[in-house]
C-alpha cells in the first residue's frame, strides 16, 4: 500500500522542461493594481501597464519606476524579453520607444510611418538591439536593426505558405520568432525571416519559450509543450478568476483581472 501511494505522488509531479517541478508553491507576495497588460523579464521585475503608464515592480514586489508618455495614446504592446531595453509600441500612433532598465527612454522614437508601414499590427523584441514587426497590408514580416534599417523579410507570408494568417501575438527566443495565428498555429522563423516550421497549438492567448519548451494557461491548465518530442504536460489550477500564469526562474506570476499574486516554486 505504501508503494502504491508512492507510484500516485511520482504520477502526480508536473515536470515543465527539465527546469521545472511544480509540487509546491509558497506565496511570496500580491501586487493589487488595475491593469490592461501584464509582462515579467528574466530578471523577475515585473510590468503594469494602465492606459499609457507603465510601473515596474522589483522581485520583491516593490513599486519601483513608472513611465507615462501621452502623446501617443495607449500602449498596446510591451515586450520585457531584453530588461535593458523593454519595447512599448503605440499602434493608434504606429510608434515604438525603447526603455532602459530606469523606464528612460532609449533613443529616439521611432515612427513606422515615416518608414513606410502604416498597417502595423504586432511589434516585438528582436536581438542585438533589433526588432520585428508584422505588417498587415503586406502580410509580412520584417526586421530592423537600432538604426531602423531593414534586413530581413519574409515576403508575402499568406501567398508563401497559402494560408490566412491572422497573427494576433509574436515574440523571439533563441534566434527563432515565434508568430502565433489562434486559428492555425505557431509559425516559426529564423533570424533572416525564412520560414522554419508550425507548432500545431491553436487558440493560444499568449505563450513563453524557452529552449524547445513552449509554456502557456489555458483553460484553467498551466502547460508546457515539448517542440522536439511533441509532448504536452498540464496541471490543472481550479481558479476560475484565473487569466494567465507566466513563469520566470524560480517564480510563477499568477495573473487575475486586477491583481497579480507571485509564488516561488520550492520544488526546484
């Protein structure tokens, strides 16, 4: 009988990668704040994004920046994927502006307009001070380098895969861009913008990368999926107010409508 209990807490154990192992879980700390987006860094800072203000909290959950900029409305998207450069793009405005780790901006503010792409939908981080962007009358993506100089695309994406891509999420790790399309899947490029392969996960919200390792919440489910052995692994979280969970480290970051609570994995 012993062992048979045993053999049930072995099955039981969540194994995210070979990084992770959720079995369990103290809470650190809440941060109650209204909020429209939610990001972390490697580092465990994490950002609130309220209208066209953004307040960085430090591993502590300490308040301890806050940028507003209002000439450009809103910020649609943040990407902390680089802590020393956090990218904020404006979309009703098509601007990006670049952070540095004190929320000061970082160069100049850069105008898709003026470079010609004016359907922008996404924008994200790319490395050696780069970034990508997804444009929507073109149907393609394209990279600059920090002097907003183009040096890749893909070409007309839905003519060279024959599919209706409607990209709505897109983010870089390990040299790969990740372009994720609810209705198809996850489409993955290389650093030059040639198409490398789909990830067969649909109806996605939002994800992180790490290694081959894709994570994401879904439906009440924290998850992760193996690109290379195809696996998928979930725990089930029983929170129905629950919206997502992002992981950094030893920290899981669990998000709700107007607060944020952090928990350390004490399995590691």
């Amino acid at each position: 009988m012993k062992n048979y209990f045993k053999c049930i807490l072995i099955s039981c154990v969540f194994l995210i990668g070979s990084a992770f192992v959720f079995t369990k879980e103290k809470t650190l700390f809440t941060i109650q704040t209204a909020f429209n987006l939610f990001t972390t860094d490697n580092l465990t800072n994490s950002y609130f994004v309220k209208g066209e203000e953004i307040i960085k909290y430090n591993p502590g959950g300490k308040q301890l920046l806050k940028y507003s900029n209002k000439r450009y409305g809103r910020v649609t998207t943040i990407d902390a994927t680089n802590p020393l450069k956090v990218l904020l793009y404006y979309k009703d405005f098509q601007q990006i502006v670049f952070l540095d780790n004190q929320l000061s901006q970082n160069g100049t503010v850069i105008s898709l307009e003026s470079l010609g792409y004016e359907q922008t939908d996404l924008v994200c981080t790319s490395f050696n001070n780069s970034f990508w962007i997804y444009n929507k009358q073109s149907n393609e993506l394209l990279r600059f380098n920090e002097n907003s100089q183009q040096i890749a695309k893909t070409g007309n994406l839905k003519q060279l895969l024959r599919a209706d891509l409607k990209p709505d999420f897109m983010i870089e790790q390990n040299s790969f861009l990740y372009l994720n399309c609810p209705d198809l899947g996850i489409y993955v490029f290389d650093m030059y913008g040639t198409f490398n392969k789909i990830i067969s996960l649909q109806k996605l919200p939002a994800f992180q990368v790490n290694d081959n390792i894709l994570y994401y919440y879904r439906d009440t489910k924290l998850c992760s999926y193996d690109t290379k052995a195809f696996e998928e692994k979930c725990i089930s979280y029983n929170d129905s107010l629950l919206k997502n969970v992002r992981l950094e480290k030893d920290r899981l970051f669990f998000q709700y409508k107007d607060s944020v609570k952090v928990k350390e994995n004490l399995s590691q």
